[in-house]
C-alpha cells in the first residue's frame, strides 16, 4: 500500500442541454450518469445515489477478500445487498441509513471463523467509515 494522504481526482464537463453527465478519471473508463428515476431522471444509468451505494457494496466485497486473503480463510461465494436510505432532514437531502447483508458460502470446516471476518469487512469500510449515515450489517454464514 501507498502512504497517506492518497487523491482521488474525478471531472466532467456538461453543457446546459446535456441529459447525462461523464466522469472521468485519469486511466480509467468514463462513467456515464444522470438522475435516478427519484430525481425524474430516466432510471436507466448510474446515478450519484447508486454510485454511493455500490461504493458500499465494492468497499466491503474488496475489503473482505482482503481479509479472507490474509486470514486465509477458504471460501466459496459472498452474495452482498447494499441498501441506501435517502431522506429530507431540516431541509437537508442525505442518506441516513445505509444496510448491508452479506451471504458468504464456506466449505466445511471454515464456518465458524467466517462471521468475524464478515463483521472486520463491515468495520474496516472506508466509505461507510466516511459517511454520517448509520450502518446496520447483517452476515450470514452457509456451508455448501
């Protein structure tokens, strides 16, 4: 790992008739958004709330395969749903909940130390870390 701080840099460019907006990073492939259906946008690309929320979701699948790595822990499929709530507070639109549920499948015989390693996944989440909106986890552990 790189030392702190690391920058993050984003840009687009609009014009005043354009539906959608692109984001650009140095190095990587544009990402086209627009509002989501909430906001009278057409529904069908990313939007700022689903990118926060998928934010989430990578967050956690990248920093528990992380973890699984160096616990190695033997695994076999993490299913995740990331949930976020946005509402109006004192004339304020935020998210204000955010739920997470993760169905990890283990062989047999890693099942009891997989819990854990799903709830360090939830802890160590930058970007939950990084928001005021209350996290609620939930983990379920299959052996198949």
């Amino acid at each position: 790992m790189h030392e702190f701080p690391h920058l993050y840099r984003v840009g687009a460019r609009v014009v005043p008739d354009a539906p959608d907006v692109v984001l650009r990073s140095d190095g990587l492939p544009e990402i086209v958004t627009a509002p989501p259906v909430e906001f009278d946008g057409p529904g069908d690309r990313w939007s700022p709330e689903t990118l926060l929320v998928g934010a989430v979701c990578d967050c956690f699948v990248l920093g528990f395969k992380s973890i699984a790595s160096a616990s190695r822990l033997e695994w076999l499929t993490l299913d995740v749903r990331v949930e976020g709530k946005l509402e109006r507070i004192d004339k304020r639109t935020r998210f204000t909940e955010i739920s997470i549920a993760a169905e990890l499948t283990v062989p047999s015989g890693a099942e009891n130390r997989a819990p854990r390693l799903l709830e360090k996944a939830e802890e160590i989440c930058l970007i939950t870390n990084s928001l005021s909106a209350r996290v609620q986890f939930a983990g379920n552990v299959v052996v198949g």
